[in-house]
C-alpha cells in the first residue's frame, strides 16, 4: 500500500493545529490553541443581506461558472484599499482571487518551486506555510526571529551562502508570535534581498487589526518588483468564505493562473459576490474598528492574566495587533508535557514545535487571544499558569 503514495506526500505531516483541535472539542476545555476570529463579531446580517441582494439581483449569474482570477470589482476594491491605505499602486490585473492565503501559498509553491529548491522562512514561522511548501520537497533555512523582525544579517548570510529562490515572512503581528517587524527591519530587508535574486512573500493576513501604535508600511513599499504580496478576508470579515488574494508582476501571475486552473478553475463565485455586495453596501472600515477594539481588550486581559499567574521566569511576547502571543518556558522545560498537564486542567494551547522548519521550540507555545472573551481568558489563563508550576514543581 506504501508504494501508492507519491514521493511528495510521504514526509508531510498532518497539520498539528487541527489535530489539536479535535482533542480540544470537549466543551469543558478552554481553548487557545485555535487562531480562530471571534464569531460574535461576525457581520451575520450584512452578510445575510448581501446573499439575498446577489441572488435577487442576478442569481443566474452568480450561480455560473465564472473566471479563474476572480470577481473584477472585488479585485478592484483590494487594488483601491491598498492605494488610499498603503499608498502602493497595485493593477487589479495583478490580483488573483484565492481560497484563502492558504491556496495562496500552494499556488507560489506549484508555480515557483521544483524539489530540492530552497527557501527562506521565519524562525518560528507559519505552520501553514511550512506544511504548503514542504509538499513540494523545499529545503527550508530557518532565519531567527527578533523582537524587532528577522535578523537581517543572518538573512543576508543565508541569501549569500544558498541559492534561495523565496523568503517567506509575516512582517505584521506574526503567526505564531506576534511580533512586528520595525519599519528600519522592513527597509533593511529590501535592501538586503534587492542584491539578490529571491522574492519576499508577504503574508499579510493580520495587517488590519491593529490596535496599539501606528501602521507601519509595507515591505512591498520598499521592494515593489521582488515582493509577491498575500492577503485575507477572513481575519475582517468571515473565514467562511475561505476568499483571500496574491498580487504579484504579470509575468508571475500568468502561471499562477495557469496552476489555479489545473487546481479548482476558479474561487467560489458566489462567495465572491457576495462578499463584495457586501462590501459595497457596509463601512468595513467601521466594522473593523469594532474588531480591533474587542481584541484589543482581550489581548490586555490575557497579558494582565499571565502577569498574574504564570511564574516570573516565563517570558512573553506582547503584541500590537492580530491574534496571537508568544510564551516562552525556562530552558529544559517542555511545551508539549505542559499540554498533557493542561488537557486535564481543562485548557488547551499550541505548543512550539510544530513552528520550526528545522526542529527546536520544544520550551515554546502559541496562545490565541481573540476567540475568547475575557472572562475565558482569565479563567484559562489562571488554569494555564496552575498548569506550568505543577510541572515546574516536577522538576524542581
């Protein structure tokens, strides 16, 4: 039966968040290992609106097949919203519609990558990303990440020592981190790989959801040519949907049209009408701000919560926006014994492992903060912290 299976598929794991998340179906358990948007703020009514408009409007039409890079207003509205809030020119001819930043990456992979290739990527980085390029056989090299965004030298070491095709980071509120990269790391990067010949992917899936400090720009400001940028709707307005984008150089979008077509033909059409109905019809602007402000209060409760209630040696990140923090054990501790002592206390979180392309973070884990009010919080933060000094208390 082994010998059925291509050589592509055999060393790639099953995504560990999802497999976290059956253990976590027990409605006793509080759980923050999700990176899941908080559905009390999902815009159920709008939405609702926007579906029967499309279909009273122009049903037949929405329920047709419909073109590979995507619903033309809908595009436009991403090509606009980066002009007046970026200040990037971006050509809606440069935007392909995906099923979310998730395809996004498997189409780069599918339309960039041969096996053996290398690639750049964060250290902690994106479980998704690692999992959608590992299935093309990449070789990955870790680049560690600060709190200010990656070391830019020891970028400039791997892009000088490997023939890297592509970097692939998350400059706003990182996943799993959260860290932001600073505008001066941001300029330093375009700097670094403008001498060489790699490509900078952007996701950049958190970006709205600000809410301490100003927007920084783009690295795509900065390196508009070598840049191939990711985005999302899920984080402002429904996963649901699974609607996110690329925008990239014609030449590049050209194949990846061609590898959308060989994968699904096209987006969810209706998905896509309906949400630029929606669009049209509602300030997403203002539901936004609503988003930010509840994470906001949420992230406070669960830094204030884990000042609280976790030992004085674990450490913290303490982002700006998005939705994720970052806790960091003493050296020789293990996130994943923590989380069999924290099942039976009844919460639930990432551990680190899973987020190194390369092995390492067995002392780390990833905590979501916005798909829990703070009541949750406090109380899975409380039983979290009960759950590190009973281990702590095993070793000591």
């Amino acid at each position: 039966m082994e010998n059925i299976f291509a050589d592509r598929i055999s060393d790639v794991p099953r995504s560990f968040i999802r497999e976290i998340l059956k253990v976590t179906a027990d409605p006793d358990i509080i759980s923050f290992a999700g990176g899941l948007p908080n559905r009390d703020y999902f815009p159920v009514k709008e939405i609702k609106e926007a579906c029967v408009k499309v279909l009273d409007s122009d049903g037949k039409t929405a329920l047709q097949y419909s073109t590979s890079e995507g619903y033309p207003p809908l595009r436009k509205f991403i090509a606009d919203r980066y002009r007046e809030r970026q200040g990037i020119d971006i050509d809606p001819d440069e935007i392909i519609i995906t099923n979310g930043s998730q395809q996004g990456l498997d189409l780069i992979g599918k339309t960039l990558l041969n096996e053996g290739d290398h690639i750049g990527i964060e250290n902690p980085g994106y479980l998704g990303a690692i999992q959608a390029f590992a299935i093309y056989k990449s070789v990955f090299h870790p680049v560690t990440l600060r709190e200010d965004g990656i070391d830019v030298d020891e970028l400039g070491a791997t892009l000088k020592s490997y023939p890297v095709k592509v970097f692939y980071g998350v400059p706003n509120f990182q996943n799993p981190t959260g860290t932001t990269y600073s505008d001066e790391t941001r300029k330093a990067i375009a700097g670094v790989m403008g001498r060489h010949s790699a490509f900078f992917i952007e996701d950049n899936p958190y970006g709205e959801l600000r809410f301490i400090g100003p927007d920084i720009p783009l690295v795509r400001r900065y390196l508009p040519d070598k840049t191939i940028l990711l985005g999302s709707f899920s984080k402002i307005a429904a996963p649901s949907f699974r609607l996110g984008w690329i925008c990239v150089s014609r030449k590049i979008m050209d194949k990846i049209i061609i590898a959308k077509q060989a994968s699904d033909l096209h987006t969810n059409y209706l998905s896509q009408r309906i949400l630029s109905q929606y669009l049209e019809d509602n300030d997403i602007d203002r539901h936004i701000a609503v988003i930010r402000e509840a994470y906001g209060r949420q992230r406070n409760a669960m830094v204030r919560m884990i000042r609280e209630h976790f030992p004085e040696e674990v450490r913290c990140t303490e982002p700006e926006g998005g939705m994720f923090l970052w806790i960091t054990l003493p050296p020789g501790l293990s996130s994943m014994e923590l989380f069999e002592i924290a099942i039976r206390e009844k919460v639930a979180f990432v551990p680190g492992i899973p987020f190194y392309a390369c092995g390492g973070g067995e002392n780390s884990m990833r905590l979501n903060f916005s798909n829990s009010d703070e009541g949750l919080i406090e109380e899975g933060i409380r039983r979290l912290g009960l759950s590190i000094r009973k281990m702590m208390g095993r070793r000591s």
